[in-house]
C-alpha cells in the first residue's frame, strides 16, 4: 500500500508538472516528450524497483507525450487559424470582443 501511495503522488507531481508546458503552432513537441520519458522512467522504475522498468516506462512516456505534444499543436494551429480570418474573438463567457482596426 506505501508503494502504491508512493507512485501515485510521483505522477501526481509530473501531472502538475506537465501542466505548465505549453504548445504553440510550430511543431515542435520537444517538451511534451521530454516530460513524458521522464514522468515515465520514474513512474516505471518506481514500480518495478529495477532499471528495465524505468527504461520501458521512459520509452512509454515519451511515446505518450509526444502525442500529447502533436495534440497540443493541431489544437494551437486550429485556434490561430480561427483568429486570423476572423475579426473578433469570444472570450470564456461567450461575449465576443471586436479587435479595433
């Protein structure tokens, strides 16, 4: 039970973490997979107490955020896309807001 109360404070942490990365409409997923290898090794290596462990949940982590990382860009790309041909924007109450030429 401390073991598993151990590893679920660990992602925890690296969720929080991975909060504050943000993507933009460059492609780039550099540290979106970064931060999934490392949350994964050591959510890995946690669990299995051994280094293959941590290996494979690197790997797996990074896989998944680089996923993420694609995801975030697509949905960047959408958002300025949107901006561009449009002459206002809606803000999270649904007023929408003219830009001033």
């Amino acid at each position: 039970m401390k073991r598993l109360a151990l590893i679920a404070a660990t992602a925890a942490l690296l969720g929080a973490g991975t909060i504050c990365a943000s993507a933009a409409c460059n492609g780039d997923t550099s540290t979106e997979t970064a931060l999934g290898a490392g949350s994964g090794a050591l959510v890995g290596g946690l669990a299995s107490h051994s280094v293959v462990g941590a290996v494979v949940g690197g790997v797996g982590g990074g896989l998944i955020g680089n996923a993420i990382g694609h995801s975030n860009n697509r949905d960047d790309c959408r958002r300025a896309s949107v901006r561009t041909h449009r002459d206002y924007y809606v803000d999270r109450d649904g007023h929408r807001h003219y830009y001033y030429r």
